[in-house]
C-alpha cells in the first residue's frame, strides 16, 4: 500500500490547490471549473454518461480483443516463419508512421458511420504493441536454455511449448497493458469523426456548448475506463503468469 500513498496525497494536494486557485482568483467556470463544478457536473449528468459509456466501451472491449488476437497471430507467424518476418516487420513499423487519427476519416467514407469502423480503428491502435511486444519476447529467451533444449533433442514445437512461449507471456502482457490504455482513447478519437452516441461525441458536443465541467467530467471518466482497462488485464496476468511477479 505504501507506492500508493505518495501518489495519492500528491493528486489530492493537486486537487485542492485547484480548487482553492479556482475560488480565490475567482475564475469563471467556463475557463476553468473548479474540482467541486466538474463533480457536481457528473452527477448531475450521470445518466447522459451512461448512454454514452456503453457503445465507448463496447468499441474498445471488441477492438482490444481482435488486436490482441491479430497481434498474436502476427508475433506466432514471424517466429515461426523467417520469410513471413522478413515481410512483415517492416510493414509493422511502417503502419506507426502513419497517425491513426488521419485513417478515421477514410474509415468513415468506406464504411460509414455505424460500429464498425470505430472497431477497427481500436485495432490498429492496440495492434502495434501487442505484436512487437510478444515477438520481442520470443527473441528475447535465454540462449542457454534453449542450447539445453537442444541438447536435449526437443523439437522446435517442444521447445517454444515449454520456452518460448512461457517466457514470452511477461512481455506479451506488457504490451496488452499498453493497447488496453490505448483502446479507450482509440475509441473516443474515432467517434470524433461521426457518430451519434459515445464519449468522443459528448466531449466534442460539450466543448461546443462551452460546458467546460463536463468536459473535464468526461475527461475523467475516460481516464478512469482506461486506468480499469489495465489493471483487468493485469489481473489476468497476475493469475495467468503469478510467477512473474513473486517477491525474490
């Protein structure tokens, strides 16, 4: 409990200097609300929140699922084919070159508006580390337990079976951890582009109707999704791989 204390007290020492400024200088809502506004705004629009949550979370949940299963598919065919790795890794680098946030409009023309395209943009978003991360971890075994395997006389599925693939799970969830932060935020920015329900349509209509409050209010809904999106998936990790995280 003790690395949570020193994080809390700073957030919390954050929030009342906010609001105290806030008070003090007398500063109008619409510029800055002040913590108290911003909760006050989300109670009183906890029922809009939760209309807009749902397809939010639905569209990173299913967006998350397909890139961590793309991602594995990938990281399982260039371990196993170096031909395949020699085409596909640097077309795994070159797909981070392009921002996501400019393939969202093209999306939209091609698919329209609905459920769909907002999927795949959370895939593109949460592909990228799961793969690298996994494939990285198959790399990254320990040379001199697979010259035992091999002095052994394992054949190469033994050997990733009882290795590589175990020994690739901490890196494999590192990487999840990081598309489950990224899926939230994938979400909300594709429904930037159109749509009629979701939390990236209510930041964008609140901000035009200068409702500050709730977009700080959003905001931290957004960030709470994402800080629950990682730690669920380090919960699975925990009891997938408890042995990566025992105390010496």
């Amino acid at each position: 409990m003790d690395k949570y204390f020193l994080p809390t007290l700073t957030g919390l020492i954050i929030l009342l200097t906010w609001q105290l400024a806030t008070t003090f200088f007398h500063i109008a809502s619409w510029i800055l609300p002040s913590p108290q506004a911003i909760i006050s705004s989300f109670w009183l629009s906890r029922s809009l929140m939760t209309y807009h949550l749902i397809p939010t979370v639905a569209e990173a949940v299913i967006g998350l699922v397909s890139a961590a299963s793309l991602g594995i598919a990938t990281a399982l065919t260039m371990e196993w084919s170096d031909f395949a790795k020699r085409i596909i890794y640097p077309f795994l680098i070159l797909s981070q070159t392009v921002p996501f946030i400019v393939l969202a409009p093209l999306l939209t023309i091609w698919f329209g508006f609905g459920f769909f395209p907002k999927i795949i943009v959370v895939t593109i978003v949460c592909f990228f580390p799961v793969a690298i991360n996994l494939f990285d971890g198959f790399s990254g075994v320990d040379l001199g337990v697979l010259k035992l395997m091999s002095s052994m006389a394992a054949k190469k599925t033994q050997v990733f079976y009882f290795v590589k693939w175990p020994s690739s799970l901490p890196a494999f969830f590192s990487g999840l951890k990081i598309a489950a932060a990224y899926s939230v935020l994938g979400a909300v920015i594709s429904e930037w582009i159109g749509t009629d329900r979701g939390l990236g349509i209510l930041l964008v209509r609140s901000a035009k109707s200068y409702l500050t409050d709730r977009v700080f209010a959003t905001i931290a809904v957004i960030t709470i999704l994402s800080i629950l999106a990682v730690l669920i998936v380090e919960l699975i990790a925990r009891l997938i791989i408890p042995w990566h995280y025992q105390k010496v």
